[in-house]
C-alpha cells in the first residue's frame, strides 16, 4: 500500500527526516541524542534519620579569646592613706602640691604679727601663710594602688587634729629641715608610740643640707631600720620616690604583721 502524503510536503528519502518533522524545521538539538529504551528508574530518596556517625563539627577560627565577663567595669586601684608630718614649716604642703594629679586642697592662712616668737620658719624662709589644719592630695601609683595623702599642721598648738588625721593611714612621711631638727623631735616620737612605720626624708632647701645623713640619724636618734632619704620637696619626681620608700616600709609591716 503506497503511504499518504501531503500534497505540500515532498516525501522523506529512505532513512532521512521528513520535512514536515521538528527536526527538519528547528534544527537538530546539539547535545546527545536521547538513549532508546526502558528509562532508568530515580535514584531512591535520602533517608528520613540521620547518619549513624554525624560529621564533626568545624574548627573554631583562630582569635583573641572573649573575656570571662564582658561588660564588667575593671576593679578600682585600693586607697592606701600617707601622712606628711613635720615640724612647722619644712615643706609639707609643697611636698603634696608637687605630687598630688589632682589640685591639692589647702588650708593657708596669713601669718600675722600674733605668730612672731611662736611660729619660726627659719632664717632662710620665706614663707608668708601656715596650714591651719591639713593638706590633701592622691596619685595613682598604677591601676592596683592609688595613695591618698594627708599633710598634717605643724604647730604644736594643732597636735590635737594628729590622732584624727592618723586614723587608718600605713605609713607616714616625715619630712625635716636639717637646719632645724629640734621641730622633728615630736613628730619622730608621735609616730614610734603610735607604732606607725614612717619614713625620714630630709628635704634639701637650696639643692644642699646642712648636715649629711649620719649626723642627722645621730641627732634624730632613730635605728637603722627607718629609712633616711634626701629629697627635694618641689621635685615632683624626687617625691614620688620617696613616697615609694614609705609605702614599700608600709607592706613590709603589713606582710610581717601577717606572718606573725
């Protein structure tokens, strides 16, 4: 039986594409031709549980370790109270000034004529004002340790503020003129009763002493176990020096204290 045939399209050869056919009129697909036969079935769904051995977690990336606290504000340094004593008009004011990172506070007051005979500065000074009750001041050794210093008037007639202004300190700064060490001996001997460890520091008026250090240890009659420095009491560094002679004097005490 002969095949039918559209009258508008030529037959197809033997083994080729009809013309009428999606290949002959959009053109050949260029991947490969698809495969004849029983289509392969699909692959089986994943399991619903999980694997037996789960895969290790990743590792951590390198960098620096989260604080144990964060948001925590540092602890504040720990207050150690000094005492600057002396006798009238040996630079203990000027000792706190010249140290203090805060305006020290003072209590100056005008010497008046009332004072002649009873409060003597020395030939050398000229000092025109007096503290009338303390001196305050602070400096912050280093983030652990921050003194508070508290200068003490060096009239007689104001000894009764001492055992107030001593409460609680560690250690005291005895500051002396060496010209003048007769105003030394009762501060030397308040803070022996006291049982407070103090520190000599022999302030040099001028860049020089009158006297050296053994004659002035003789005169003052303290051991060898208190500690005599020379200063400058307008240095700030020369200060800060010596204040850590007094608080290394102060922790000896304390850790002795603690051992016993």
């Amino acid at each position: 039986m002969d095949s039918v045939r559209s009258p508008d399209w030529p037959a197809a050869p033997l083994g080729g594409l009809a013309a009428n056919s999606a290949a002959a009129r959009y053109g050949t697909p260029s991947g490969p031709a698809p495969a004849v036969g029983r289509a392969q079935p699909p692959h089986p769904a994943e399991p619903a549980y999980p694997p037996a051995h789960p895969p290790a977690p990743p590792a951590p990336v390198a960098g620096p370790r989260p604080e144990a606290h964060p948001g925590r504000r540092a602890a504040p340094p720990v207050p150690v109270k000094i005492l600057i004593a002396g006798g009238f008009g040996v630079g203990k004011t000027t000792t706190v000034g010249a140290i203090s990172e805060i305006a020290p506070l003072t209590t100056e007051a005008e010497m008046t004529s009332a004072g002649i005979g009873i409060d003597d500065p020395g030939a050398r000074s000229a000092k025109t004002t007096t503290t009338v009750a303390m001196d305050f001041g602070c400096v912050t050794i280093d983030r652990s340790l921050k003194l508070y210093l508290f200068g003490t008037p060096g009239q007689a007639r104001f000894g009764f503020m001492w055992d107030d202004l001593a409460r609680g300190a560690l250690g005291a700064l005895v500051v002396v003129d060496s010209s003048r060490l007769d105003d030394c001996y009762p501060v030397v001997d308040y803070f022996e009763q006291a049982g407070l460890p103090f520190v000599v520091g022999v302030n040099a008026f001028d860049g020089r002493l009158a006297l050296d250090l053994d004659a002035i240890r003789w005169a003052l009659a303290i051991g060898e176990h208190v500690p005599l420095v020379r200063f400058d009491a307008r240095d700030r560094l020369s200060v800060r020096d010596t204040l850590l002679v007094v608080l290394d004097r102060a922790l000896q005490r304390a850790t002795r204290d603690r051992g016993a």
